[in-house]
C-alpha cells in the first residue's frame, strides 16, 4: 500500500468514527458513586468509600481539614478555635515555658486556674504561674510591673497601655 492511500484512509476512517476523548473512569465504590474529595478503599475485603487526605466527613461531606499541613511540636495537636489554626498541649500535657510537657502523675487530682501549671514541690503537687506570670489576689496575671502605664488585658495574655499617650 502506498502512503498516499494509507493517509487518505486514515482521514477517512477518523471522520467516519470520530476521534473521542477516553472518558476518565467512574469512582465507584461497591456500586455506589464517590462524592467529591472521596476515594474507595478496601478493607477487610469491603469496599466503602472515604475522605481523601487532608478532609474529614462533616455532614455527610469530606470538607478540608484545616489542620491538614500544621506541623505542631512534640506532644502538641493542631486545633481550630474562631476559624484559626493553633496548636496546643496533648491531653496530659502542659505547657512549661515553650514546651508541652507530660504532666505528674500526683497532678492527675489537682485542677490548676488559667495560666497556671501543676509542679512538685517536695514530692507534693501545687498549681504555680506560667512563665512571666505572677499572682496577683490569687490570679495569676501576666507581668507588665517593669512596663510603666501598662497592665495586663482582660484575658491576663499580655500588656496593654493605660495611658492613651502611649
């Protein structure tokens, strides 16, 4: 055959079939349809499907998991509050200083106040101010002393001017 007639034949046969995209394949999952952000998985031998990564089922919907990405230190977990990521300490951890550590085992019984952590003194557990907080008619309240005009916010999480000159 020669190529002019191999090309003409190919023309033809193009235009008589069509050329098509493949259409891509289904995301099935036990003869059910996986919704977006979904992929079927198999364990136990069952098929079902499941979020992809970085999602989590929320009413019936994988949705981004915000947290998904937010590399926290050691002994920390990533959580949202108002829409925002922050980490903060494992249960049966606290903060000291700028770690989470494991809280004492003789602190389990003892429920510290806001910005307080619980130590041992002599073997026994107490409930003593973060770092650069000290306490104040038994609150412990972040320490602005050595800033003149300045005292603690509402929340006791930092200093804020008094005095509108500032």
């Amino acid at each position: 055959m020669n190529t002019k007639l191999f090309y003409i034949l190919l023309i033809i046969s193009i235009l008589i079939i069509g050329c098509t995209e493949p259409t891509p394949p289904i995301n099935t999952c036990n003869g059910e349809r996986c919704s977006e952000n979904q992929k079927c998985v198999e364990k136990a031998g069952k098929e079902s499907c499941q979020c992809n990564n970085g999602y989590d089922l929320v009413d019936d919907k994988c949705e981004k998991n915000k947290c998904f990405g937010v590399d926290c230190a050691e002994n920390e977990e990533c959580i949202i509050l108002n829409e925002e990521t922050k980490c903060e300490c494992k249960d049966g951890f606290q903060l000291e200083g700028d770690k989470c550590e494991k809280i004492p085992t003789e602190c389990a019984e003892l429920t510290c106040k806001a910005n307080e952590i619980c130590i041992l003194k002599d073997e026994l557990p107490i409930c003593e101010c973060n770092e650069n907080f000290y306490k104040e008619n038994d609150i412990c309240t972040f320490d602005c002393r050595n800033i003149e005009g300045a005292s603690a916010n509402t929340d006791n999480t930092a200093c804020i001017c008094n005095d509108s000159n500032y």
